[in-house]
C-alpha cells in the first residue's frame, strides 16, 4: 500500500475529515499534476463560474492556460469574475456568458450563444446548483432545485453534445454533494408534487440524479470521444451555501472545517485537464479518487427509475425521446 492509499484510508472512513479542508490537505502533498497542462488553449465552459467552487474552478482552468467561459446570472458579477480571474492568472482568454439555469428558454439562448461563438468545445463543467429552503418553482412552473440543479444542466448538456463530439476528446464534469448518499433516487418534485418537497432532501435527491445522469451519459457517449464523471467537492465555503436557512446549524458546527473555493474545484479541474480520467468514463470522484456511489442499498435505484428520470427530463425540456 502506497503513502495516497494509507492516507485515503484513514481519512475516508470519517467524513468529519474526509469531506473537510483537512482531508483535502493531508491527500494533496501525495498528487501529481505535471499531466494536466494539456488543456492549455482549450476551450472550457464553466457554469455558476463566477462565484464559490466555480470560480474556483474557472481561476484554477486559466491558470492552467486554458479558454475559460464563465456562464452566471449576473453581468457585474461576470464583469467582475472575469477581471478577477485574468488578474491572478494572466490569462486574457477568459469571458462571460450570460445563463440562467432556471429558464429554459434562457438555457435555449446560452446554448445558441455559445454554439454561435466557439467551433469547439472541449469540456463543460456543470458547476451551478442550489437549495432552496421553501418550495418555489422556476418560470416553466419546475421545482427550483430541480430546475437548477438538473432540468437546466440537462438541457445545456443535450444542446451542446454535437459540438463538445465534433472537438473530441471531450468531457463533462457533474458537481454532486455528498448529500447523494443519504437519498435513493425519486422524482417526486419534479412531478410537481409539492408535499415530497423537503430542503435538504430534495437538495440530495437532485445531486443522486445527477450521478445517475452520468453513468448513463458514459455508456452512451462512449462511441462520441466524451467522456463524462461526477464529482463532490466537499465541505466548500461559497455563497449558496451561505445563503441557505437550512443549512445554518451545519456552518455554525463545521464552518472553521470548509474548504476553499480553490479547494473544493481541485477534483473538477483534474478531471477536466488530467489524462488519468480522460482513460475511463462514468465515475464518481472525491479527492481524485473514484468512489462508491451507494453506502447502502436503501439508496439505491432500479433501472425503471432510471428510464423514468431520462423520459421526464426530455419531456420537461422538450426535447424528442
């Protein structure tokens, strides 16, 4: 067993240190990273890259030399993301794109945007995600988590797939939680039914689909040159979490254990730029390490539940099935 497995293995049993800044920090003097500069001059596009893991992610991609597109909600914050991000990396190939994840017809116009502006594209980081704490639904009448968190992504995925092809090797990356582990996959929200909602329950329910969706994507992308992995970042200081009611009593308890946004990207940008996972396609990582996708078989979903997923996203989005 080498010093990366002895750490993994004292750590991964304890998500108090695993998950934390202190996993991150014991695990990362074991890492190389003299395979990832092959990104250099390829174009990345990053959604919620202008805040939190995001951004992260988007300074972390430049200052590997790579073409970062930012997509967000906001024009001064994209205005102020770019300039933030060209300054502590030197890199000027860096833009915003304007995208709202919870209208469809805004994800239609950024997928068009971006379709129109760059003949290729190499990588897509589905980044952007949220918690809501009272059940609200997004201009097409989607639970907002849901919207968020998988309707929108899913859709910017399907819209971009023929370009991200046509620049193969290509991948996309998902951003889960490992709050995937405490629920099995339902759909109840999405069906609109307002009483399955729960904060931090639905929350899970959207990152175990997002998990699902990745697994599917590997199979039948692999004869496309894409590969596409799923990873959880951690316990990550950013403002979403910040901004959640539901999640207070965690940042009183856990907050002097958070990651940095940079921190908390690390695993994105590797999968995004490294070689190692350009070989495989479909896994979960945490730490650039592949993990299991069940703790236990309560959670797990049957290829039904799978069918029914992909069935009501390409209804929802409007999409051919």
């Amino acid at each position: 067993m080498n010093d990366a497995d002895v750490i993994d293995a004292e750590v991964a049993a304890d998500d108090t240190i695993s998950f934390s800044r202190h996993g991150y920090e014991r695990r990362r003097p074991t890492w190389d990273d003299t395979d990832m500069a092959d990104v250099a001059g390829r174009t990345v596009v990053v959604s919620g890259g202008t805040a939190g893991v995001g951004l992260g992610a988007s300074t972390s991609l430049a200052a590997l030399g790579a073409h970062v597109v930012m997509l967000g909600r906001n024009p001064d914050r994209g205005a102020a993301a770019v300039q933030e991000v060209t300054a502590a990396t030197g890199n000027r190939d860096v833009e915003w794109v304007p995208l709202d994840l919870a209208s469809l017809s805004s994800v239609r116009a950024t997928a068009a945007t971006l379709l129109q502006r760059y003949p290729r594209i190499h990588a897509l980081v589905n980044n952007a995600g949220g918690m809501w704490d009272t059940w609200e639904t997004s201009v097409d009448g989607i639970e907002m988590s849901w919207a968020t968190n998988v309707v929108g992504p899913y859709l910017l995925t399907e819209l971009l797939l023929d370009r991200l092809a046509e620049s193969a090797p290509a991948r996309i990356i998902e951003m889960t939680s490992g709050g995937a582990y405490s629920q099995r996959l339902t759909l109840g929200e999405l069906r609109g039914e307002e009483d399955a909602f729960d904060p931090k329950a639905t929350y899970s329910r959207t990152k175990r689909a997002q998990i699902v969706l990745t697994e599917l994507r590997a199979a039948e992308l692999a004869d496309r040159g894409i590969v596409a992995h799923v990873t959880h970042p951690g316990w990550t200081d950013s403002p979403g979490l910040r901004e959640s009611g539901a999640m207070q009593g965690f940042i009183r308890r856990f907050e002097s254990d958070f990651r940095t946004p940079e921190q908390g990207a690390d695993t994105a940008v590797w999968l995004t730029s490294a070689r190692e996972p350009g070989r495989s396609s479909g896994l979960f990582w945490h730490d650039r390490r592949p993990r299991e996708t069940h703790r236990t078989e309560a959670t797990r979903e049957t290829d039904e539940d799978r069918r029914e997923l992909v069935e009501l996203l390409r209804r929802t989005c409007g999409l051919s099935a």
